[in-house]
C-alpha cells in the first residue's frame, strides 16, 4: 500500500514539475517574442510610478500580453527599480526585454508635439508640430512669426495640457546680438535680460529647454557646447594650417560659415583663407567689411560701395592683414573642423557661380574670367526680371 501512496506521489510530483517547467517555457517564450503592439505608439511612464502599475499600464494599453510575465522577468534582470519617468516611442512589435530597456534606459521624452522657436536671420519663427509614432514625418499644425498672436490650433494645444517637448534652435552664422536679439522673442523662457556673448561663443543648434526656464542658462548651455566642439576640432587639427591658437579657427571658421551655405564647400573656402595667410596674401571677404560696419548689430541693409571697401576698420580684411580681431559670427561646427582641416587645394580666388554655390580659381587670369561669367548671370537675371 505505501508502495502504490509512494509511487502515485512521485508521478504526481513528476506531473508538477512537467507542469511547472511548461508554464515557465510559455512565460520564457511570452517574454522573448514579439508583442501583440499593432502600430508604434507613445507611452508615458509618471515620475514617482512602480513596476505594478506600469506593467498593468503596459497590458491595458496592448503594448505587452502579460503585465505580470513582464513583471517577472523584470524582476528576473533585476531591473524592477530601473523605471525613468518620461514619455517614449514604443515600436510595433516590441518584445518585453525592448519595451524594458526602453522604460528603464531613459534619456529625452519623445513627446507627439513639439514646438521649436527658430532664431534666423529673417526673425524668428515658431513652427508647432505633430509626431504620428512610428512614421519619419511630422505634420504642421502651426507656423507663425515670434512676437504674433499664437494660431488657434496652438492655443488649443496649451488649453488641452498635452505633453510638449519645446526646443530652441539657433542658425548657424547669426552673431551673438542677433542670438541674444532673436531669444528676447522666447515667450517660454524666463529670467534677466543676458549680457551679449563674445562673438563666436555660442554653437549654433537645436536645444530642448523646459518651459519657463531661464534664458541665461540657455545661452551658458551654448557657451559651454561652442567650448567642447572648439576643444575637440583643435586637438584634431591637421598638421601646417597657418592658425597658431584655437581663438584663431574660431575667427577663420566665422568667416567660412558666412561666406558659404554649401556644406561640400566649406573645406574647400577655409582653403582659399589659409592658402592666402600662408602666401601673406589679404583674405579681401565681404563679410569682414559689413562686420566692421554693424559690428553685428543687424543686416547692412542695402550693397557694399568702394568706399565701404576701402573703410579703416579693424575688420576691414581688403585694408588689414591677416585675420580680424574677432570672430564676425557664431560659425556651426562643421566650419570649426573645416577652418581646422581645410582641403589640399592651391586655390586662391573664389567667385558666386549662379546656383548657390562658388567657382574657384587657382589664378587671377582664372578668377576674372569667373567673375565675368558670374556678372554675365547677374545682367541676364536683371534682364528677365525687367521684362
């Protein structure tokens, strides 16, 4: 009798374990395949949430197909106290152990609204967006100029209280006024009235700030991004160029963002410069002379005359040798590393070519036929413009 309690024991027992390592292969294959999410979809974790409740979250919203088998092989990885609040992209498909890293890994809210104010030379522009999850487009609720009243698609965004990741983002080439200038139409930002920069300290990008956050520390995130990207393209700098102090490339790479919009040229133009500081030639720049005119305080608002090109101001490049004192603007870092690494080329000379980009020369015979064929371009454009 014992025999037959003892041998239906083990075989009940056997039956458990079979039963128990079933259900832990089903939890094991739940965990690794892919989930039942249909389209990519934004997921909030709330600060202060536990594992609980963003794993019931997780099923009741289709993103998971078991919160408690989530739970667990959290727990498994030990990374149940891992949560960062915030709002994320979930993709379609998302397995648990990638729903996991992403609501633990944390870094930048991706938010379905952004609002970007852009300072550029034209005056800056708020563009109000919609991110659809899963799709590379965004679509435009909004476009306005700063200092008009907001769209009423905008306000009723605000009014709604959804999520907004707000940014800022300042062009490559403005100058330090025009920054400080353009950031005064920021109606999120807050705090006193900042002092302009030394030309050339602020990297021109795209910045997310957190609504009423102050302008000063805005500007001191630039200061410090314009540092690091200076510091790096120096360490990095090819051998020979004729720029003996890192405060030197930041000046030739203001001249080289104002004078092309062309990213395949701007090696090639901090060539021509450098080619001409080698051979003590003057770098003769436009920009210089309007720089030396405005000091940066604003467009020149109408065409250089000879008489700007013969000005005796310390910017003047056609009267003064070598480089300026200072910067002329705030150049991107793709100028810094090209004032820094600038092409192997013997050109000297650099003319507007009629699509946006330049002509280069290697001589003055070469130039002038340049320059004439870019006058010609200019009359025949008048021409067509006239009739």
């Amino acid at each position: 009798m014992w025999k037959h309690i003892a041998a239906n024991a083990l075989t009940l027992g056997v039956v458990v374990i079979a039963c128990i390592a079933g259900i832990v292969q089903i939890g094991k294959t739940r965990w690794a395949s892919p989930g039942p999410l249909a389209e990519a979809t934004f997921f909030e974790v709330p600060r202060g949430a536990t594992m609980r409740q963003v794993s019931e979250r997780l099923e009741a919203e289709g993103i998971v197909s078991s919160g408690s088998i989530f739970r667990i092989g959290t727990n498994y990885a030990e990374r149940g106290d891992g949560l960062k609040f915030g709002t994320y992209e979930i993709p379609a498909g998302a397995s648990m152990p990638e729903v996991l890293e992403i609501v633990t890994a944390g870094g930048q809210s991706v938010f379905p609204y952004s609002v970007t104010y852009v300072i550029r030379q034209q005056g800056p522009e708020v563009r109000v967006r919609e991110r659809v999850p899963g799709q590379p487009e965004v679509i435009e609720i909004a476009t306005y100029d700063a200092g008009e009243e907001r769209p009423e698609e905008f306000e009723a965004l605000l009014e709604r209280g959804v999520p907004i990741t707000w940014r800022v983002s300042v062009a490559p080439g403005l100058t330090s006024w025009e920054v400080i200038e353009g950031l005064k139409s920021v109606d999120i930002l807050g705090g006193d009235e900042v002092p302009v920069p030394p030309e050339g300290t602020l990297a021109p990008d795209t910045y997310e700030v957190a609504r009423g956050s102050e302008v000063g520390d805005l500007v001191g995130r630039m200061r410090e991004a314009q540092e690091r990207i200076l510091a790096d393209a120096w360490a990095n700098r090819a051998p020979g160029i004729p720029i003996e102090t890192p405060e030197e490339a930041l000046i030739l790479a203001s001249i080289v963002e104002k004078e092309t919009a062309v990213p395949d040229e701007r090696r090639r133009v901090a060539a021509v410069f450098a080619n001409r500081l080698d051979t003590g030639m003057r770098l003769q720049t436009d920009p210089t002379v309007i720089y030396g005119i405005t000091r940066g305080e604003g467009p020149l608002g109408r065409a250089i005359t000879v008489r700007d090109l013969r000005g005796q101001t310390p910017y003047n490049t056609y009267v003064v040798d070598g480089l300026p004192p200072t910067p002329i603007a705030n150049p991107g870092a793709e100028a810094i590393r090209a004032a820094l690494d600038p092409e192997e080329t013997d050109y000297l000379f650099f003319v507007a070519d009629g699509t946006g980009g330049h002509a280069f020369a290697e001589t003055l015979a070469e130039h002038n036929a340049n320059v004439a064929e870019w006058r010609a371009i200019e009359a025949a454009r008048g021409a067509t413009e006239g009739n």
